[in-house]
C-alpha cells in the first residue's frame, strides 16, 4: 500500500511541474510533505523531458530552503545526497545535481557558507571535476545560479574556467557560461570580445519556468542595453 500511494504522490508531483506557471505550482508541491517531496523531485531530475527537469530543481531549491528554516542539518543532507550523485562511486549520473546545488545556494547564504566552494570545484580540473560533457553544462548552470545573488563570490580561479568555456565548441556551455559572467558582472567595465558578439548560435535556455530562445549574441545585446 505505501508503494502504491508513493506512486501516487510521484505522479501528482510530476502533474504539478506541468502547471504554467510557477507560482501555483511552488503552492501546490508545499501541500505535499517535505520528506516525500525530496524524493520525488530527485527522480524528476532525470526526466528526458528537459524542461520538467529544470522546474524540479526549481522546486528543489525552494524545498531545501524551507527544509532549512525548520532544520538546518536536514537541508545539508539533501545537498550531501546531490554531492553522492555527483560522485563516481555512487554508480550512477547525477543529472540535475548541479542545477539544484546551484539553485539551493543561490537563496541560503547559511548553506552557502558551507558549500559554495564544492560547486566551484566541479569546474576545477585540480578539484573535483566533472569529466561528463552533458553534466559539465549543468555545473555551469548551477554556478551561474548562484552568481545571480553572490556576483561577488566568483574567485580568479573559477572566472577563468568561465571564460574558457566561452571558446567551447558546445553552444550550451558557451551561452551558460556567459550567463554565469554576466550574473557576476564581469563585463560592467571591460570589452565584450567581438566573438561573443558574432555568435548568433540559438540554443533554448530555461528562464521564468520555461524555455526560450537565444543567443549568445542576444544576450551580450541585452546586457549591454541594460547598462
């Protein structure tokens, strides 16, 4: 009975990522309680559907902060369970780790504290590294997150892998790892290289609970339009 109703609740958390729009979904996943919550949206990340992926690492972001205000080391357990996906000897992929990482810590300066600097060290090849090509681009994502609220936590070391990844021959790591940049501010007073402004390669990328359209060259026109 308690598998069959596990399977129920799996099904209405994946019914609720569908929702439009963001806000009702936020108010309907918290009516369901936390410690089934986590679990179901795990498994959501690693659904092929690319947007229901990102809107369960949405949630778990905003799970894992309420978690927190209640109790502080259970918040931590669950990014210690997103540490062991991203782990080899955990035997499987992590997809959507780094996401949820990036997006936990982007709203808990208390849980950033303790964890910003293992994020940072999947883009280090001296660190811990993320050798798969396909999660590469989902720590890219999560630090971009992050430096939407904590533009001034990005060191020398990791702007440098940022900007490495701009040359990239993906078109995804490039336009996040712009995203990343321009969340840090890193191009307020310097030069937007003219490559960046030629590269008209358009990838959809998720924003406000869906996914939209753009460019690496759009973006750099709109951050400099907001200037």
């Amino acid at each position: 009975m308690a598998k069959a109703y596990g399977r129920k609740t799996k099904k209405k958390v994946g019914a609720i990522l569908h929702t439009a729009y963001e806000d009702a979904a936020m108010e309907m996943l918290a009516q369901i309680p936390d410690k089934q919550l986590v679990g179901h949206l795990f498994s959501y990340f690693y659904n092929q559907d690319e947007l229901i992926k990102f809107r369960s690492v949405v949630a778990m972001g905003r799970l894992v902060v309420r978690i927190e205000q209640k109790n502080i080391e259970k918040a931590r357990d669950v990014l210690r369970r997103i540490m062991w996906n991203l782990n080899d000897e955990s035997g499987g992929i992590g997809w959507g780790s780094p996401e949820a990482m990036g997006e936990i810590l982007n709203q808990s300066p208390k849980l950033a504290m303790e964890f910003k600097s293992i994020l940072f060290s999947y883009l280090n090849s001296e660190g811990n590294f993320i050798e798969h090509e396909m999660l590469q681009r989902g720590v890219i994502w999560g630090v971009g997150t992050y430096l939407k609220s904590n533009p001034k936590d990005l060191d020398k070391e990791t702007k440098g892998f940022l900007f490495q990844h701009l040359q990239s021959l993906d078109s995804i790591k490039r336009i996040y790892a712009l995203r990343a940049l321009l969340n840090a501010h890193c191009f307020d007073n310097h030069p937007i290289p003219e490559s960046m402004i030629m590269d008209k390669q358009e990838v959809d990328i998720f924003k406000n609970w869906c996914f939209i359209q753009t460019s690496v060259s759009n973006m750099v026109q709109q951050a400099t339009t907001k200037r």
